[in-house]
C-alpha cells in the first residue's frame, strides 16, 4: 500500500509540473520577443505555490522510501535488493540512494530543491519573466526525469510475491561513510548545473542576454560548482581508502563522466565573468552552460546505460538505456538546436587586445574544453572502435596522464599571467618584473626539491609551476594591501582593500590548484610499495619503518565476519621529531548474506603522507600477505580540492556577483 | 558562415547519438580473440588417452597431439575443469560434437583426482585429456577462464576461440563454417 | 565474458579485495630489487584484468589477475624489460589486456586529436580577435579598466 501511495506522490508532482508548464507556455511563450509588462504578481504567485509544492511532494516520497528501509519493508522491490534486516540504520538510509531507482529519486528530489531555492531567491529580484522561462526549463526536466523513473526505474515497484523474508543487503562496497556523503554532494553539483543550463535556455528564448543575467547566473554556478568539486573529491577519498590498493582516480567512464562536467563548468565559471564584466563572449558562455548540463546528463546516460564497462556502472538494461537516450535526445538536441537557431543574436559589443584578461579567459576556456574532449574520447574511443569492428583497445590512465600532465602543468602556468592582466588591454605595470620573481623563487625551490629527494622532471615542473604561482598570489596580494597608504589602521585595512570576497575566493581556488597539483606529483613518484608475507611475532623492513605483526584477532560485526591484523609500525630516530609509532589494524571483512569478501585497508593519515597497510590472504595461521604503501602528500589532493571548494563560495558572498535589482542596470554594462 | 558554426555542436551531438544507439544492447566485448590467426603454441602436458585400453599418463607434445587426433582435419580443444559450473551444461553438446570431430580436452588448474571425477560422472566425450595443473599452457593460448574452447586447423593455426559455454548456436556462428572449410578435401574431383 | 559463473562472482566479490600476493626479489641486491618492486607495481596499474569489469590487475583478485602478475614478476626477473612484458600479454590476450593502447593506424585520432583539437581552438580563437578588432569600435581610451577586479 505505501508502494502505490509512492507512486501516487511522484505522478502528482508530475502533474503538478506539467499543468505548470503549460500555463508558463501559453502566458510567455508568444511574447519572448517583447519584455513582457510588469503584470507580475500572479505569475511569482504561480511560480512560488508550483515551486515549494513539488519540492514538498518529492520530499514526501523520499522520505516515505526512507521510512520503507528503516522498517525492512520487503514489500517494496528496490528496500528488498538494497537491505536486509541486518544492516545497520545508518547504512539503511543511505541505501536509500545506493541502487539505481533510489538514486534517481535523489536526484529528481535535489531537482526539485534547486527549483525550490531558485524560486525563492529570485523572485524578489529577477523579472517574473527570467524567472519563469528558467522555472520552465526545470519543471520540463523534472517532469522528463519522473516519468524515466515511474515507466522504467520505479523505487516503490512491488516485490514478486511472495514478499521476501528478508533482503539481499546492500552491497558491503557501499556499507560505508562514503555512500553517506559522496552522492548526495555529487548530485547537488550535477544538478545545480541545470539551473545555468535554465538561465542558458531562458536567455537563447528572449534572444537577449544582458550583464543582469550573467550576474544572475554566477552565485548559482559558482554554487553548483563547489558540491560537484566536493562530491568529486569525496569519492576519490572513498575509492582510496575503500579498495585497498591505494588509487586514488582511475579514469574509469564512471569518474570520466564526473570530471567532464566539472571541465565544462569550471570554463563556465570563468566565461561568465567575462560575460559579466564586458559583456562578450555571451554566445559561447550560453554554450558552455548547455554544455556542462548535458556533459551531466551524458554521465547519466553512460553510467546505467550498460554502454561501457565499469566496476561503478548500475546494472545494465537496454530498456533503461534507451530512455535515457530517448531524454538526452529531446534535451541536449533541442537544446543545440535552439542554439543553433538563436545564438547569433546573443552578440556583444567590444573587443579587447591579445594580451589582456579577456584572452587569458579564453585561453582557460580553451584548455578546459580540450580537457573535456580528451576525456570524451579516450572513453568513448572503444565504443567507436567495436562499432567499427576493429580491434578493441583498452584506453585508461597511461593515455589520460599522459594526456593531463602537460595540459594540467600548462594550466598552471598560465596562472601565473591571467589573473594579473587588465581588462581589454594589459598596460605595462608591474607583470614582468613579478614574473621574474615568481620564476626566481621557484626555480630556487624546484632545484633544492632536487638535491633532497630523487630528481623526476615532472616533479621539479610541478614544483617550480605550483610555487611560481603562490609567489604571484602574494605579490598581488602585497600590492593592494599596501596600495592604501601607511597611516590607515590594520582592519579598515583589509575591509576597504581590495581583497575583496571575489579576489579571495579566487586566489584560493588557484592556489588549491597548485596544492593539489603537488600532492599529485609526490604521490605519484614518491610512493612505496610493498607485498610481503608478514609472520607473527616477526619484523620486517619498509621503507625506514620496522613492521611487526603482533596479534591477530577476530570480531563480529552487524552483518559480517572480520579477521584483524595488529600491525606496529616503528621508525626511531635521533631526532624525536621525526621518530614515529603508532598502530595499524587492517582487517578482512566476510560479509555473510552476499557472501562477499572485502578489505578494509589500515591507514595513519598525516599532513606529510599517509603509510597505508591492506590485508591479503592468510597463508597460514600466524602468516598473512599484506600490503604496504607510503603516499606522501596524498591528503594535499583533496586539500586541495576542498580549497577550490571554499574558493568557490566565499566567492559568491562578494557583493560585485550580486545583481542589481529587478529596474537597473549597472552602468557602463547594459545590454 | 558563422551561423553555421552554431550547428556544429548539434551535429556532433547528432552523430553522438547515433553511436549510443547502436551501442546500446550489445554486451561490451572483454578479452579479444588475440591468438585466433596464430600458430598454436608448442606444449609438452601430461594426458591420458582414455580411448586406448591401457589408459596411462604419459607426456605429450604437440606433435604427438597432433599425430593422434589431427590427421588433415580441424580439430578442438575445450578447456574444462570440475570447479567450473558451466562446463556441466556444455558437456552435453561436446559429447555430440566429438562424435564428429576430434576433440582434446584441457583440464585447466584442476587436480587431476578431480578432472577424473568430472569425467566419470559425466562421461568422456574426449580423445585425449591433458592436464594443465599450473594454468602455464592455457595462459600462452590467452585463456583466462573455463569454458574455452579452441579451432585449430589440420597446419596447427588457431581458426577460432570462444569463451564461455558452447552449444549448437555458437557452433554454427563461430566454428561451423571454418571447420567444413578446413576439412574439406584439398583436390577437388 | 560469461566463462563462468563460479569466476564471476569471485571478480565481483574481490571487488575490494586487494590484489595481494607477496613479491620479492630477494635473490637480487637490494637496489636491484626495490627497483623491480616498483616496475612490478607499475605494470600492474597498466595491464588490464582480461575478466573483470574494468579493473586493472593490481586492484583484481581474480585468479587470472593472480597469474598474470605471477607472470609479471617472473619476466621481471627474468630480465625483460617493461615494453618486452606488455607486449607478452597482448600477443596472449589482445589489445584490450593493456590501458596503453598502441600508436598505430587505427589509434591515430585517439593520440593526436586532442592536439589537432587544440590547435583548431587556438585558431578560433585568433581569427575571432582579428575580426572583432577589425569590425568593433576603436578602443581610444586604454584607460584601466583593469580597476574592475
């Protein structure tokens, strides 16, 4: 019964949608041409009354599914694949989201948020048309996505009768924080691009974008962008310390399909503020917002398509492919059409030299979309290469590193410059002599990397990139702080400087590049690895450190059987800093009802490096194969990652980003 | 001209598109047949040819292989094991075959008590059964699992592979033609 | 694919079972040995697992994964070197056993489009700037609208 009540809350919200698109389409759609007269308040009444009731719908039924998992109501088929009677609650509710139908009910639910929100906060600012052409677009998607999920993905489907005794439990991969935190952030980013994609769709409809729009669009990319920057980090931590061999990305199609979208949407990230600040570049920004959604939508598609081969990937179904094919097609195909059609009175009025802040953008935009089509191709490549019949070729991290290392270090150093430019045409000031600077240093540090540890060349590049560009961070810093004259006190100082929310969030973002990029480098070259066979009572060297397996114990878990090592790790040293002991437990987990096996790897996380200890087989009873790793600096990666995150919304608190209201212009910027 | 540029987005989306579409439905395609077209590598196993009365284990090469079981005609070899359960459903069609066609059959990292059992049980479809405990041989022919099974020409070519269970419509798709092909009669009168 | 039902859901449930079979080479010096250590750990990132669903053969514990890296670490010892051990393995089980796919006829455009792309792109983007300079408004004033930070 509570099945039927599901999909009754799911097919009322499509109802609801659908009535309102109609009404938004017979009341705007003829007069996209015109600005429509300020006849508005039954219309935000409309969009308000629409917007919290099918978000309150979704949020019924969602937690309706989560009431179902917590109570083991077998009944439903979806509870009765993904639990069972003994997992614990925590992972209950986050089973929620751990097959297929659930975790489109999450994202149509985080749809039908983004909506909410949009609505709410734009109403007292953007005009009701705007508004209601990108609740339009949002309403359509939903829509288009609810009933993917009610024909063909249903999560209140009936279990066969008669009803399960008890579940098949959850997958123990997914038995984990991880699935707590990892995709519920990622989809706030893949669907929070849907609401630029709306301001994209609304802008090629009025065939007129003016500043107000891309100042309107920012705060809800930048938004979008950091949950998907963070979702992304998140599930490359849980890959790491989830499957025992220590990689942390593996350009497998399902991370690809995650990455393309953040490519895209970091360009948008950029263009806009060109389209902000100059108005140009409007035609190309209202791709990359297109883009970015359906890059988003593209991962949707690949990922439960059964199209490629994946570990992540859902369980195939043709039927389910072809759906989404089927909504890709009406999406991302009506959507170029429309911009092919209208584009081209998107036009702006301005040009600007070959060295100014405008080209450096570009430039960005550019190696971001080369970095989105290397990833396109190297994952699609098989697919094209078995339709043609030829030989397969296995395409993974070889091609993709060596595809990003110069294109990620030539990133860096094109940061070094951008930021630094004036708008429409660099004048000589202080570039050059900085430049040098920067050079200077880095290079400084760079070759003394290199007397104290092994010289790769990768590694000194990095280096000399990443410092060079902390060093310009601070040169610019320095100048505007100082700019405002000795005798101003400390706090007026900051508050009037011109570090301002936008320039701080910048520079951070920037610089969690250049963190992340280090930590990469070591990483990968400093690593240590070694499979042995450890006894009891035994030491065994690695890597400076004297190991000792000193016990070997059993536990009983919830749902499993766990065999754990005790590992002492030693390192002594003269120098007490630099001494280390502590303990490791890796353990073997037997999971009983999938009778599935895992490894829960043993990690001592420090700033410095991680040292990472996962169990093997047993061998005999006092000797197991265990496997140890040093990752010096792995953490920065997702530091990093997570700086790139802060940058993105401190950025948005700066009042610059923030629209003017519903009846001005900014001047000097109108349409 | 710029107009047009607008398009292209949309075309390439188009012939995206069209990739998905035919992808959709067919099974991504693992390991590829990389040994069909060699020469089938030489090997020296120890087997039993349960056909002779006095059945004992003694070492074969793959001339003598070829010797007993190839003379001008294709024959098989069928990688097996006990472990495998789905070289129980197979079992069937290879007895059929082998009343045709010459069939060797590889017990793959199986203790031979085992293969013995299996054989018992079941019966044995097979001229001779060799015994790759290690795996080693069966690697060198790129095999990485059990069912397999392998078309070698009377000239010792690999003409065909398949991995997985063999049965009468993957006979006829994949072995029927090449077989007739190799056993026909070099002169035709 | 589907050789067998027993194998498969071996792959699957090894999904997080790290490929864990102890290594040495101890019978070669130590700076020897550690260097092979870390050849040995580097082709197993590159080889793929010919049965498993995407999964390179460090981070799989299917049997077939297993003796290809016994295989591994046999050649290695043998003195071959990284390029002789993927070739072995691809002579055995084609294209698809290693990530690096080669640069041949059919690889082309996967090798060099991103540059080919690129340098479309760049040249977009020049041509772009020659003519809206050429058609906008001349800019007189270059005055610091750099002040817009």
């Amino acid at each position: 019964m509570l099945n039927q009540f599901g999909e009754l809350l799911l097919s009322l919200t499509g109802f609801v949608l659908v009535a309102h698109l109609i009404l938004i389409g017979w009341r705007f759609l003829p007069k996209t041409n015109q600005t429509v007269s300020n006849d508005e308040l039954p219309v935000l009444r409309q969009l308000i009354v629409v917007a919290e009731l099918q978000f309150a719908l979704l949020v019924a039924s969602f937690v309706l599914l989560i009431f179902q998992f917590l109570t083991h109501d077998f009944s439903n088929a979806y509870v009765a694949q993904n639990s069972s009677s003994v997992l614990p609650w925590y992972y209950g509710v986050s089973a929620v989201w751990g097959g297929h139908e659930g975790s489109l009910l999450l994202w149509v639910l985080i749809l039908g948020g983004w909506h909410c929100a949009l609505v709410r906060r734009g109403r007292a600012q953007m005009p009701s048309q705007l508004l209601s052409l990108v609740s339009a677009v949002l309403s359509a998607l939903t829509v288009g996505f609810l009933s993917f999920i009610l024909f063909t993905s249903n999560p209140f489907a009936q279990s066969e009768s008669p009803t399960p005794i008890d579940g098949a439990d959850l997958n123990p991969l997914l038995q984990d924080f991880g699935l707590i935190v990892h995709p519920p952030l990622l989809y706030m980013g893949y669907v929070g691009l849907a609401v630029s994609f709306g301001f994209a769709i609304a802008g090629l409809l009025l065939g007129r974008i003016d500043s107000n729009w891309a100042r309107w669009t920012r705060p809800w990319t930048l938004v979008a962008w950091a949950f998907l920057t963070l979702g992304i980090a998140l599930g490359s931590w849980w890959a790491y310390y989830e499957l025992g061999w220590g990689g942390w990305w593996f350009w497998d199609p399902v991370e690809n399909a995650s990455l393309m979208p953040w490519l895209a949407a970091t360009g948008l990230v950029h263009s806009l503020a060109v389209t902000d600040k100059r108005g140009l570049m409007k035609a190309w920004t209202v791709f990359l917002a297109t883009l970015a959604f359906s890059l988003s939508l593209l991962g949707t598609f690949l990922v439960r398509s059964g199209v490629l081969t994946s570990v992540h990937a859902f369980a195939a179904d043709p039927t389910r492919g072809v759906f989404i094919l089927a909504l890709l097609g009406v999406v991302i195909g009506g959507s170029f059409t429309l911009f092919a059609l209208r584009a081209h009175r998107l036009a702006g009025d301005g040009s600007f030299a070959l060295v100014s802040r405008e080209s450096a953008l570009i430039v960005n935009n550019i190696l971001l979309v080369t970095a989105t089509f290397i990833i396109l191709l190297g994952t699609l490549y098989p697919l094209f290469e078995e339709l043609l019949g030829s030989t397969q070729s296995s395409v993974g991290a070889p091609y993709f590193n060596s595809m990003f290392v110069p294109l990620g270090l030539g990133t860096l150093f094109v940061l070094w410059i951008g930021p630094y430019l004036n708008w429409r045409r660099h004048t000589r000031g202080k570039l050059t002599s900085w430049l040098l600077i920067a050079v200077g240093v880095g290079l400084v540090v760079a070759a003394g990397f290199g007397l104290v540890a092994d010289w790769y060349w990768p590694v000194v590049v990095t280096v000399l990139s990443a410092v060079g560009l902390i060093i310009m961070i601070g040169l610019d810093a320095k100048q505007r702080l100082s700019s405002q004259g000795s005798a101003v006190q400390r706090s007026t100082l900051i508050k009037r400087s011109r570090l301002r929310p936008s320039w701080i969030g910048m520079h951070l973002a920037h610089a969690g590049l250049a963190v992340m990029a280090i930590g990469i480098a070591a990483v990968s070259f400093y690593s240590h690895e070694a499979d042995t066979l450890l006894t009891k009572g035994q030491n065994y060297n690695f890597s400076g450190y004297s190991v000792r397996l000193s016990e070997l114990s059993e536990s009983i878990g919830p749902n499993y059987r766990a065999a754990i090592a005790t590992l002492e790790f030693r390192r002594p040293s003269a120098n007490p800093k630099s001494a280390a002991e502590f303990v490791l437990r890796p353990e073997k987990r037997f999971y009983t009802t999938r009778t599935a096996v895992m490894t829960e790897a043993a990690i001592d996380a420090r700033w410095s490096g991680d040292l990472y200890a996962a169990l093997g087989e047993q061998i005999q009873a006092n000797q197991w194969s265990v496997r140890l790793h040093t990752k010096p600096l792995v953490r920065w990666i997702w530091l990093g990652a997570l700086m790139i995150t802060i940058g993105a919304l401190v950025a948005c608190f700066d009042k610059q980003l923030r629209a003017q209201g519903r009846n001005t212009t900014a001047p000097g910027l109108s349409v | 001209m710029s107009r047009l540029l607008l398009f292209i987005p949309l075309c390439l989306f188009a012939g995206l598109g069209i990739i998905f579409a035919l992808s959709i439905g067919e099974s991504p395609q693992n390991a590829a047949n990389a040994m069909v077209g060699k020469r089938i590598p030489d090997f020296t196993l120890p087997g039993f040819n349960l056909k002779q009365s006095d059945p004992k284990s003694q070492d074969y090469t793959l001339a003598q292989v070829r010797g007993i079981v190839s003379v001008g005609e294709p024959w098989l070899i069928n990688v097996f094991a006990s472990w495998c359960a789905q070289c129980y459903l197979e079992h069937g069609f290879i007895t059929r075959l082998s009343e045709q066609v010459m069939v060797v059959g590889l017990n793959y990292k199986d203790p031979p008590e085992n293969a013995g059992k299996f054989l018992t049980e079941l019966g044995n479809p097979y001229n001779l059964v060799l015994a790759d405990l290690p795996g080693d041989y069966a690697f060198d022919l790129g095999v990485s699992g059990a069912p397999e099974t392998f078309l070698i020409s009377p000239d010792g070519q690999i003409l065909a592979r398949h991995a997985g269970v063999i049965d009468r419509l993957v006979w006829d798709q994949k072995f029927a033609e090449l077989w007739r092909q190799y056993s026909e009669p070099i002169f035709k009168e | 694919m589907r050789a067998c039902v027993g194998l498969l859901l071996w792959c699957f449930s090894a999904l997080a079972v790290a490929a864990i079979d102890p290594v040495d080479f101890s019978q070669f010096e130590p700076e020897q040995a550690a260097r092979l250590q870390a050849r040995y750990h580097e082709l197993n990132t590159i080889l793929r697992c010919p049965k498993c669903q995407n999964q390179n053969i460090a981070g799989s514990n299917a049997p077939i994964a297993s003796d290809m890296r016994r295989k591994v670490r046999q050649l290695l010892a043998d003195g071959k070197t990284d390029t002789d051990i993927e070739q072995y393995m691809v002579e055995r089980y084609g294209e698809f056993a290693s990530y690096r796919p080669p640069v041949v006829r059919r690889t082309y455009f996967l090798w060099f489009g991103p540059l080919l792309f690129l340098f479309i792109m760049i040249g977009g983007f020049l041509t772009m700037l020659r003519l809206s300079r050429r058609n906008s408004q001349s800019d007189v004033q270059s005055e610091k609208d750099g002040e817009i930070r």
